[in-house]
C-alpha cells in the first residue's frame, strides 16, 4: 500500500524488551506488566491502571467490575445508554451481563454522541452511559455532565481508538469513572494485544485485578475492598475464587513492550497531530467530502471522510478506485451496529431514529493516520478526489 492503514511503532528498542522477557524465563503476568500498568497511570492521570490481554477484555472487565461493587453497582436489566456507531465489544459485555441498551444516535460532525439525542434519551431508568471517544476524538465531557445533572447515572469511557487526546485538560479515558483502552497493532500504542482500564476507584481496582485472574485472591493486596482480609498462609489462600473471573491476564512480553512504547507516546502523538493539521488544511473546504470535527484535542486516530447526499461518485466507486491506487481504506468503525443480525440476542431499544449512524453507514470511510508524516500521502489522497 502507498497509503496503508496501519504501520508498526517498534524498533531495536521493543525487540530487546521481548528478549529481556525471553531470558529471564518468566513468561506470565508478573513485574514487566505492573511496571507498564504504573507508567500508563502516572501518563494519564489515573490513579490506578489494570492491563489486560485487550481492549475487547478491558471492555469486559469494565462492565464486570460493575457488577459486584458493593454499592452503586449495575445490575441485570438495568438500562445503559451506548452510541450507535462503535465497535463490536463496545456492547457485548453489557450484552453478557444482561443489561439493556439503549442505542443512540451520533453527531454526523464530531462521530461521538448527539448530545441532543442523548439529553432526550435519558429517562428514570437509565444507570449508566457508556461514552465511545471516536477515532481519536473526545468527547464534550463538560456538556454530557450538565446534562447527567443530578441524576445517578455513571459515566464511563471506551477510549480504545483514543490514547492521548485531551479535553478540558484531562485525557480522555479518565473522564468517567472508569476508562478503557487498546494497545493493538494498528492503536496509539501496540503491545502484540493488550487493552487497559483506568480508574481513580480503589474498589473497583480491586475487582479488576480478581476479575483479571480467575476471580482469585492472589493478586489481591492483603487488606482489600473485595474479600476484606487475606489469610498469611499461602498455601489455604492460593485457590481461593470469591467472584465470577476470567483469564485476561497480558503476557510479560507485552508489558514490556508497553514500556519501550510509552517512550515514544508524545512524540507519536505529536506526530499524528501534525499529519491532522495538513489534513485538515486539504479538505476542510472539500467541495463533496466532510471530515471530522475536532473536540478538545483528537489524538486523530484515523481520517474520516464522509460523502455529502450529492458527491459525484458512489462510495462503492470511489472505495474501488481508492484501493486500485494503493490507499487502504475501512468503514468508519463498525457503521451503525443497531443493523447487526447479532441483536437477536441482545435486551436493547433504539431511542428515536439512527439517521446520521445510518448516513455514515452508507457514506463514510475512513483512511489511516501515523506517527510518520504523511504529507505526500494525504496529498496523493487528495488529488484522487479533487
């Protein structure tokens, strides 16, 4: 590809990193993870960080640890408010753990919330919206607090595609009371697979790291808000499961390279912003395709391009003749999820219509965006669609 999608971030650095782990003989979840999970912390803000073995799982360990905190926790049946427009395992945790979600339409601009739909979506039933920053864009936190108000609803963030953006001074992903995140290959940062969650909630944090792992005590610490105590005898305490858990513990090679990557994060994310700036400058003003509107400050994960009602060229055209010139080009995300024959098995309702999910279904694409500068390729971009 001239212009492919995704490009690797590692060099010497990473592959040293992987053979430090290999040496040492220590394969499984242990130092290298919980030093990558302390910097991650200290580079978001967050006061605790849990890495997983990805952002699918991090999704998953979000809506589980929900479940069993011992207050204010969800439960089955309870409504939770999702956009329409996001990936896959955005929704199927809540799915698993029989909640009932309520989809809701995007701005057709920023391809996060509707902020209108959302204040008219919200009833006496809803406990928690669950916020998708997309494609490196956050957002409008200030707005989606006034309209929560005084309510009782939890705030939660998917910022899967969405390292190192920034709203109100705060990075996204630690808006709400918990956020997710993806360090996959073609992500801000990659790990192999990996995912995180973050959260400022000791309870909670405590609930991930036995969720994490079986739903053991193991790596709870001795004192903790799960199981209260922990016995000192080892042996009585090794096989000890005191809630529903699972296997999504991250390997040591992972956490190391996560290391090496946070090196690198700033500089990266800088670079993504600049290529932004070109692109941006290119088609603000496109005669027949609009891109995304930035909020607060996008990590600009990919470009979006959407075609306007009247644009002389089909998406289906324009996607063959894009790929016969070597761009790589995707869906913006998964389109608009409500169409999925999955929903058979979800509790869900589609507050009012999905029109603008709907249009970027049809009529969206999107191409990628590096932590190299990309002028000639955007600008080869633009010259097929001039």
């Amino acid at each position: 590809m001239q212009y492919p999608l995704a490009s690797t971030t590692w060099d010497e650095a990473e592959y040293a990193a992987i053979d430090r782990v290999l040496k040492s003989g220590m394969f499984s979840m242990g130092k290298e993870v919980a030093q990558f999970e302390k910097q991650f912390a200290e580079w978001v803000g967050s006061r605790y960080a849990v890495m997983v073995n990805s952002g699918s799982s991090a999704n998953l360990a979000m809506i589980a640890a929900l479940m069993f905190r011992k207050q204010g926790s969800l439960k089955r049946g309870d409504e939770v408010i999702v956009p329409a427009v996001s990936w896959s395992t955005t929704y199927h945790p809540l799915q698993q753990y029989g909640l009932k979600l309520k989809f809701v339409d995007i701005d057709r601009q920023t391809l996060n919330l509707d902020l209108e739909q959302l204040k008219s979506a919200l009833t006496d039933d809803t406990k928690a919206i669950l916020t998708v920053n997309l494609l490196g864009n956050p957002n409008d936190f200030t707005e989606i607090r006034k309209i929560i108000g005084q309510r009782d609803i939890l705030l939660l963030e998917d910022n899967c595609e969405s390292l190192g953006a920034i709203f109100d001074g705060k990075q996204a992903g630690t808006h709400g009371l918990m956020g997710t995140f993806s360090s996959f290959f073609s992500h801000h940062i990659a790990t192999m697979e990996g995912g995180l969650v973050v959260t400022d909630d000791e309870e909670l944090y405590h609930i991930l790291l036995c969720v994490r792992a079986h739903g053991w005590t193991r790596n709870l610490p001795k004192y903790n808000l799960v199981c209260g105590e922990k016995s000192d005898n080892a042996f009585e305490e090794s096989f000890r499961f005191v809630l529903p858990g699972y296997n999504l513990r991250p390997l040591e090679m992972s956490g190391a390279v996560g290391q090496e990557q946070m090196k690198k994060l700033a500089g990266m994310i800088t670079a993504r912003r600049n290529n932004a700036e070109h692109f941006v400058k290119r088609f603000e003003n496109h005669p027949w395709l609009s891109i995304q509107k930035e909020i607060g400050e996008s990590s600009w994960f990919g470009f979006s391009l959407l075609l306007a009602e009247d644009a002389p060229i089909s998406r289906s055209a324009l996607m063959d003749k894009l790929s016969a010139s070597r761009i790589d080009v995707r869906p913006i995300v998964a389109g608009n999820f409500a169409k999925n024959e999955v929903l058979k098995w979800f509790d869900y309702t589609i507050h009012a219509d999905l029109k603008n999910a709907e249009y970027i279904d049809r009529a969206g694409f999107f191409v990628g965006n590096h932590h190299y500068q990309l002028i000639d390729q955007i600008d080869y971009l633009h010259s097929l669609v001039a």
